[in-house]
C-alpha cells in the first residue's frame, strides 16, 4: 500500500471534498440534493485528482455561479411555473449531464497529457454556464422569447426558446467562466474568446435540439441534452484550436 502524505492529492481530495459535503449539508439552501452531494464528492475527488486544484476550482466555480444565477429574477419565474424544480438543487442526474465531459477530459489529460484535453475541459464548462445564464435571465427578464427554428413568439421556459436577453447573459457567463480557466492557466488568453463562441455555437444548437427533437424521443432528457450542449462545446472549441494553431 503506498504511503500517502499531506502532499498526495488525492488525500488532499479526499479531505477536502470530505469537508465541503458536511457544509453542503448544513447549509440552509443546499446547492445539491443529499445525493447530489454524495456524487458531488466522487466528482471533486476525481477532479483534484486528476487536474489539481486548477481543475476543481473550474468546476466548483461553475457550481457556485450556475446556482448563484438560478436564484436570480426567482419570484418572477415562480410566479411563471418555470422555476427550476427544488429550488434549484441539483441532483445526481444535474450533476454528471452537466460535468460528464468534463470527466472524461480530465481523464484524458491523465493518461495523454495534451493541452487540448484541458482546452476541451474549460470549454464544456463554459458551454454550460453560458447555457445556464441564457435559460434563468431568459425565463426571468427575457421581453421577447421567440422559438429558434421560425422566430415565432412563445412563451419563456419553452423548449428551443431563445431571447436577446439570454443569449447576452449566456455569452456573458461563457466569458465569466473561461476567465477562470485562464486565470488557472488552463488556456492561453486568446482561447477564452473560443470558449465563448464555442459555447455560443453549442446552446444554439442546444436549442434547435429542444425545438426539433427533445418532444419526440423519451430519452432525449434535460440531462442528456446537457451532456451533447457540452460535448458540442469542447469539440467545437479544439477543432478551432486545431485549426488555428
């Protein structure tokens, strides 16, 4: 059995993540559900493990800014029925559409380490914020909602809705999100701008997949389309890299 040190980072996940689920159960409005948070240890001990404390502060970003935005403009969405069911808690199923790829470019990076792995993670990450800020400011504050596929008139929270307000908001969040990346040292300061219109690219197509299929086929959830929108995100955002190098 290897001997293992303050230094190990795995120990140090362990630790750590150990300790943020004990707060996330005592806090009075949980970010995730108590099983949210059991996979919310796996996944952050998974993360420090494979990417350190660059990777986890990504996604731990992500998780504070992704319910932070869930709770603003609340009362007006509640008041709609559009509000995000338990108070915006994220369960299990939240948890991994949101982060699946994410994993397996940490993965990737631990067994081939290559940029592009981290690039890819960033990205997926950012493709999410930006999807999150354009769906909670849109149902919120959105004056216009139109559906993406014939710009017709719908009304807020409906599947392949779009607005100007959130698509501002969700290229905002995209931006937030690769800043954090650059700042880890994750990317180079121009791959925050491929981020961001990578992430741009995915939500519209994110949308056209909620306007055209998401109705007809069962296991085209929220959460599966999550994990497409993010996988959409990172491959655009290394192809770009791949092209342009």
């Amino acid at each position: 059995m290897p001997n293992l040190s303050l230094a190990d980072p795995w120990l140090v996940a362990i630790v750590l993540n150990t300790t943020l689920a004990i707060v996330g159960l005592l806090l009075p409005k949980k970010p995730l559900t108590n099983w949210g948070l059991v996979h919310g240890w796996f996944l952050g001990v998974l993360l420090w493990g494979c990417l350190g404390w660059q990777g986890f502060l990504v996604m731990f970003s992500y998780l504070v800014l992704g319910t932070g935005v869930t709770y603003i403009g609340k009362d007006i969405k509640e008041a709609k029925g559009i509000a995000e069911k338990r108070s915006g808690a994220r369960g299990p199923e939240n948890l991994w559409g949101s982060a699946v790829i994410g994993v397996l470019c940490a993965l990737g990076y631990t067994f081939y380490p290559h940029p592009w792995w981290l690039l890819g993670y960033v990205a997926s990450i950012s493709t999410k914020l930006s999807d999150t800020c354009a769906s909670e400011i849109g149902k919120a504050y959105g004056k216009s909602t139109f559906l993406i596929t014939n710009f017709q008139p719908v009304p807020p929270g409906t599947e392949g809705a779009i607005s100007l307000e959130g698509t501002t908001a969700g290229i905002v969040g995209s931006l937030l999100m690769a800043g954090v990346g650059w700042g880890v040292n994750f990317i180079h300061d121009w791959e925050v701008a491929i981020c961001a219109l990578s992430a741009l690219v995915a939500t519209t197509l994110e949308s056209l997949i909620g306007a055209t299929l998401q109705n007809k086929y069962a296991w085209l959830t929220n959460e599966v389309v999550n994990g497409i929108n993010t996988a959409i995100g990172a491959g655009v955002a290394v192809s770009l890299a791949w092209l342009f190098k």
